[in-house]
C-alpha cells in the first residue's frame, strides 16, 4: 500500500484553558471540519506538500513547497503552514521512526486562526498517513505528542499537548476527558441535541498581535508560580489548599495565574460531575465563570470575546466563555435550542453595532477524530 486519504479535526475545548501546560486536565471535542489529505509514498527523500485552499490552511497562500527530509531541521522551514506537516516528518524521524519522503495534497475545512486548532489537524493528519504508509505502529497518544514536539521544536510554539491529542484521539458524541500529565483519557458522552440544547462556535475573526508572545509568558508566570510554591506543576495544588498557596506568593501577577490554574482544573472536574449526573445545562454558570476567570486573572480574552459572552448572556444562554488560546480567535456558547437563534441575533447586532467584523457562528457537534478515508 503506497498511497490513501485521510483525515484529522479541529476541536473546540470546552472547559480547561491553559491547564495542558501546567499537567492539568482538558475537555475538548472534535468539530466536523476536518483537513484531508491525499498522500503517496516517494522514494526520492523528498516531501512534496501542496494545496489549492487559498486562505484556510492555517493561513496558506495556497501552492507546493518541496523539501529534502534528511535537511529537515528546527528552524529551518520556510515558515507558514508547510512548517507544521515538514515538522512532524522531523519528529518521526529524529525520533529513530524510518520514514521516507511523500507526496501530500491538503484540503482543509478547519478556519484557520480562528483557535479551532487548524495546525494540529494538519500535524495529525500527516502523522496518521505516514504512521500507516511507513508501517510505524504507532499508537495515537504517541503521534500526538510527537505532533507537539513538531509544534514546540521545529515550529517554535510553546504550546501543550491538548489539541493534538483531541485530534488525534476524540470520539463522535463525546467530550475527551485528558489528564495531560500521563495522557490518560476517558470518553465523556456529550450528546446535546437529545437533551434539546446547542452548542454554537462563534469565531470573532480576530486574531490580536503578539498572542504567540502573551502564550510564553502565561506559560513562564505558570512555571514561576509551581517553583515559588515547591510544586513539580500547578496541576500539584489541590484546590482546598489554594487559598494557602496564593498566600504564599508575592507577586500579584503570578498569584492570579495560580488561581485561574488551580480554579480551572477544579471547574473541569465540576463539569465532569454534572455531565456524569445528567445535569448538562447546569455547566453552563460553570463555563461562564471560567471565561471570568480566563478574562480577569489569566488576561487572555479580549474585547470581541467579552462581547461574544455578554451578548449570548444577555439574550438567554446557559453559559459562554473563550475557548482555545485566547487573544482573539473563538467563544463557545451553551444554549437551548429554541433560544439560539434570538442568541444569534444578538451577537450579530452586538458585534455590528461595535463596528467589528461580521462573526461566524455554527453550532459544533461533536465529531471524530482522525481517521483513514480510504
Ligand atoms: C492553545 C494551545 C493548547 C492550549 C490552549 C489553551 O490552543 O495550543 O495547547 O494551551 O491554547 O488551553
């Protein structure tokens, strides 16, 4: 078998924010948008990738680059979309895995920067076709942490381990419960429309300066806040001790991480309990609190965000708050379903009466992971 099609999601996270880099826990599902691509073996060294999309493939213009896969190096790529699938042939290989050169064509339906995890499901995608190409054997929790070390070393994001994984690993119907500190997962069953309730992405079209910038320094305050307070990561302060925590710590800034940290870790496990008895649409007050806490002490929403989640409040949701990264990018909002379309209507007038950008607002079901087409 030298040739296929496959396929890897982007996600939307429902309740976790930064908690992946502090071995917290993470909620995400996986959208029906899925990258694909059309892979063949070559024997010539080179990876040859190429799309047609002109704008959505994690910002491609569109076009092919070929490259030799043994001068494949951290820092070397040409930048743009072609570093993500050009990494993850690096990690496999620096990792000792014997993989060869290819032939790939993308074609994504991801938004690209719009948080909803467009890189992953290019790097996921790429690992998966070469995975089964070159016979690796690999299970997908390995391809997803090789994927982040594509992101983190030959891209140079210092993201966590959250989006790969959910591309890689999620189920159609449920929500992915991931313990980022060893991986274990559990498949949650998030199936709203029996329960007559929606859950719409709202994409502000925004995507802030200096995010990537902002993400290391959160990440660096996380990790000053775990040495200051003797703790391997943040994930290691259970919330009964927080208060004692924060009182240890002298810099404000620092001290307002620890508790977004320690506080989110506890809603995903909040939301975990209501899903588990049945009471979904009592996680939406939960969803919402995280978005304050995400706004006030992590600071990483924005005022297109802030609107998304007042607009949806003020016209009857259940719950809203950022998802992802944060800077720009997407909100989720919970919502029965007879209310999504006066919860529509007013973030649309929300947003047009800001002078901001139309948003795009679709609701999300949860989907499946990667996948082989054929
Ligand atoms: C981005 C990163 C993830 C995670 C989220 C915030 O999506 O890629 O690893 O840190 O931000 O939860």
């Amino acid at each position: 078998m030298s040739q296929g099609v496959w396929a890897a999601p982007g996600r939307v996270n429902l309740i976790g924010e930064h908690t992946d880099y502090n071995d917290g826990f993470v909620m995400p599902f996986a959208l029906p948008h899925t990258t694909v691509a059309t892979v063949a073996r070559r024997n010539d060294g080179v990876l040859r990738l190429h799309t047609a999309d002109t704008a959505d493939t994690a910002g491609a213009a569109g076009g092919a680059v070929e490259l030799r896969i043994d001068e494949l190096a951290p820092g070397r790529g040409p930048g743009g979309w072609t570093d993500y699938p050009a990494g993850v042939v690096w990690a496999l290989r620096d990792a000792g895995h014997a993989v060869g050169g290819a032939d790939v064509h993308f074609e994504s339906t991801v938004p690209a920067g719009a948080g909803l995890s467009s890189s992953a499901a290019l790097e996921v995608v790429t690992a998966l076709a070469l995975n089964d190409l070159y016979e690796l054997g690999l299970e997908r929790w390995r391809m997803a942490r090789l994927c982040q070390r594509a992101e983190n070393v030959y891209v140079g994001a210092p993201t966590g381990i959250m989006d790969q994984t959910a591309s890689a690993c999620c189920t159609a119907g449920h929500a992915l419960y991931l313990d980022t500190r060893d991986l274990s997962q559990r498949q949650i069953p998030f199936d709203l429309a029996a329960l007559g309730l929606e859950l719409l992405v709202v994409d502000t079209r925004v995507k802030h300066a200096h995010s990537e910038g902002e993400y290391g320094k959160r990440r660096a305050g996380c990790e000053a806040g775990a040495a200051a307070l003797g703790v391997p990561a943040l994930r290691d302060i259970p919330y009964a001790d927080l208060p004692a925590a924060l009182s240890r710590l002298d810099d404000p800034e620092v001290r307002a991480l620890v508790r977004h940290i320690v506080t989110e870790n506890h809603r995903v496990e909040r939301v975990i309990a209501l899903l588990e008895a049945g009471e979904v649409p009592a996680i939406g007050p939960v969803l919402t609190e995280g978005h304050a806490s995400l706004r006030d002490d992590f600071r990483v929403s924005c005022p297109e965000l802030d609107l998304v989640v007042d607009a949806a409040l003020s016209a009857g949701a259940l719950g809203a708050r950022m998802t992802g990264g944060g800077f720009g990018g997407s909100a989720i909002v919970l919502t029965d379903v007879s209310t999504a379309p006066t919860v529509t209507k007013s973030i649309e007038e929300a947003f047009a009466s800001g002078s901001h950008a139309d948003p795009r607002i679709f609701p999300a079901t949860p989907s499946k992971g990667a996948t082989r087409l054929s």
